[in-house]
C-alpha cells in the first residue's frame, strides 16, 4: 500500500508544504516586505515556517533539518542568526547550511527551507 501524499497551498509551479508520511518537507520561504532589513525579514520567513508547521500539526521542535540561503552572507549572517538563535527552541536546534546565493528578487535577504518529523 501506498504511503498517502498531502500537499499544502500548491499551484502550477510548487506546494508550500508537503506531508509523506512522518515527514515534512516545506519549501523555501521569503519575506512579504522586501524593503525591510534582515532581522525582519528573517523573523517574518520563521513566522511563515511555523503557519506551515501548524498546519500538519507540529512545531519547531519536530524540525530535523534547514536551509538557509542569503543573498549577502558577509554582511546578514550575524544579524540573521540572532533571530533565528531567539526562534529555535532550546535543545531542539536541526542539522543546517547556511550559504549566500543570488535570490528571486533583488530585495529578497533571505531564503529558508526546512524538513521535519511528524
């Protein structure tokens, strides 16, 4: 028997969330305010990956793994991880890379993907 596939808020060209099984995969996440500054933009991208979370019933807790693109790592890599350090909880911190890459919008500092346990 076929292990069911559920997918959260798709359209032709991707699916926000994707539950198989116990896993769950959500696809990378960006800021709604492109003219903010990294911290806001980081907080807004984790707030976006927690609604994911909660909608196959986890939080960040079930988290194994992340990726974190950003578009300047010289100049956000700091700032980033103080937002990101205050969101994971305590003694629940996944596996991670962090790299700079050139992102969909020029404005956009920040990119974030994670997989997760049911």
């Amino acid at each position: 028997m076929q292990q069911e596939i559920k997918r959260y808020e798709s359209n032709a060209r991707m699916t926000r969330a994707v539950q198989f099984g116990d896993l769950v995969f959500i696809g990378g996440q960006t800021s709604d305010d492109e003219a903010a500054d990294i911290r806001t933009q980081t907080a807004q991208v984790l707030s976006k990956v927690d609604k994911y979370l909660q909608m196959v019933g986890i939080d960040s807790t079930r988290i194994l793994s992340a990726q974190v693109w950003l578009a300047d790592i010289a100049a956000d890599y700091d700032a980033m991880n103080e937002v990101w350090d205050e969101w994971v909880p305590e003694g629940h911190t996944p596996a991670r890379a962090t790299v700079q890459a050139t992102l969909a919008s020029p404005a956009l500092r920040v990119e974030i993907a994670v997989v997760a346990a049911k």
